[in-house]
C-alpha cells in the first residue's frame, strides 16, 4: 500500500510536471508568434511607407503622360483643321513637320520595386485586410494594362510616322537648330503654352518654302486617318485610363496611411 500510495503520488507529480512543461512550451510559442506577428507587421509599415512613395512617383508620371497626350491630341486637331479643304500645294511643310514631330508620349516608368519586394518576400500575406491586398492587386494590373496599351499605341505611331516620312519634306537647311530649338519644345510638359509660329527658326525655315515630298493628296488623307485613329486611343488614355489609375493610386495612399502610418 505505501509502495502503491508512493507511485500514486509520483505518477500525479509526474503528469503536473508534464503539464506545466507543456503549458510553457504553448507560452513560449505564444509570445514567439507575438513577436513574429510583431515582426512582420513592422515590416509591413516599412512596407507601406515605401509603398506610398512609389504610388505618389507614379502619379506625377502618369499626369505628365496625360499631359503629353492631350498635347499631341490638340496637334493632330491643328494639322486636320490646317489641310482641310487645301489643295496639296497649299498645304505648309514646315507645319505639318512641327505639327507631327513626336505623337508618341513617353513610355511608362513604374516605381515596382516595393511591391516586387513584398511578391518575392512572400510579405502581402501578413497584410490582414484583404481589401488592401485587393487594391494592390488591381492597380498593378492596371499598370501592366497601360504598359500594353503602350505598345499598341507605339505601334500605330510608328505606322503614321511611316507615312508621314513619305509625304512630308525634312531637309531645312537649319533642321539641326529647329530640333533644338523648336522639336524639343514641342511636346515638352515644361513649356505647355509653346507656341512655334513665333519661334525665330521656325520662320526661318518657312522662308525657304519647301513643299511637301508628295503631290497626292489622298498621301495627306491617309495620314490624317492615321493620326485620328491614333488621337482615339489616346483619348482612351486621357479621358477613362490614367484618371482611374491616380484615382486608384491615391485611394490606396490613403488607405495604407490610414491602416500603417496613423
């Protein structure tokens, strides 16, 4: 009876050892997991911070390329309004050439690097609102869209260039100080009120009166077709595309601050 009594005592000490080796294992998991979670939630916010950087670069690269393309747009509307109705000897080399110098905007730069991190890193499961991830998700979609809608609008830029390269005449003995002086000026966001009829060397090469390379007419319709079929998309772009796109940048700049910097 003592011997049972003894080992009775021992077997209930035995397990109360085990349990409270087992309860501060689950503590020490806990206040691990605590840490972890700390941990990947402080990364978050470094996340976050750098995240909203690269939106708010975004957005002013986007606007400049709204700009631009509204710019190149109003062009195509002055060269169709220039040659309607003119027969192909009225038309002006020199404007045509200024007027078609660069339809293509620039090609998007997104600041990718933030959120390529938090891909490869596997950190956009420890975002715990799935509507930030949800977010995230269609702004990088819409980005990868814009950047095909760019390849597309190159393209078709390229086809009107080709064209505009057989009808128009750009051998001005001055073409050298016209691209520097007035060609970069052109489409150039920083100088959006230019205006290149009163440019010294755009007169100057208006003095030496070349003509168009062809005497077709229908070369100049085909051009304009051209270009307002390019002008649709861009309007696209203008109208419906990059305003979605800020909007949804500056959504998710608001919702990250909200959640991770306040």
């Amino acid at each position: 009876m003592l011997t049972e009594n003894k080992f009775s005592k021992y077997l209930i000490y035995a397990i109360g050892e085990i349990v409270l080796v087992v309860i501060g294992i689950l503590i020490a998991l806990q206040i691990n997991n605590w840490d972890i979670s700390k941990n990947q939630q402080e990364k978050i916010k470094d996340y976050a911070r750098l995240y909203i950087r690269d939106l708010e670069a975004d957005i002013i690269m986007a606007e400049t390329n709204w700009k631009l393309i509204n710019n190149i747009s109003d062009k195509i509307d002055s060269l169709a309004l220039s040659v309607e109705n003119k027969g192909i000897e009225e038309i002006s080399n020199i404007d045509f050439l200024c007027l078609t110098f660069k339809i293509l905007y620039r090609p998007y730069r997104w600041n990718r690097s933030t959120i390529d991190q938090m891909k490869n890193s596997g950190s956009l499961q420890y975002i715990k609102d799935i509507s930030i991830t949800k977010k995230i998700g269609e702004y990088d979609a819409l980005t990868h869209h814009l950047d095909e809608d760019y390849l597309n609008d190159k393209a078709q830029s390229e086809n009107a260039l080709n064209q505009i390269s057989q009808v128009v005449n750009s051998r001005y003995i001055n073409i050298k100080e016209l691209r520097k002086k007035v060609f970069v000026k052109i489409n150039n966001p920083l100088f959006d009120k230019f205006q290149f009829y009163a440019e010294p060397e755009y007169l100057k090469a208006k003095s030496y009166n070349l003509k168009l390379i062809t005497k077709d007419i229908h070369d100049v319709d085909k051009i304009i077709n051209s270009l307002i079929r390019l002008q649709a998309y861009y309007e696209i772009r203008s109208a419906t595309e990059i305003p979605e796109l800020t909007s949804k940048a500056k959504e998710l700049i608001s919702v990250l601050k909200e959640t991770y910097l306040e």
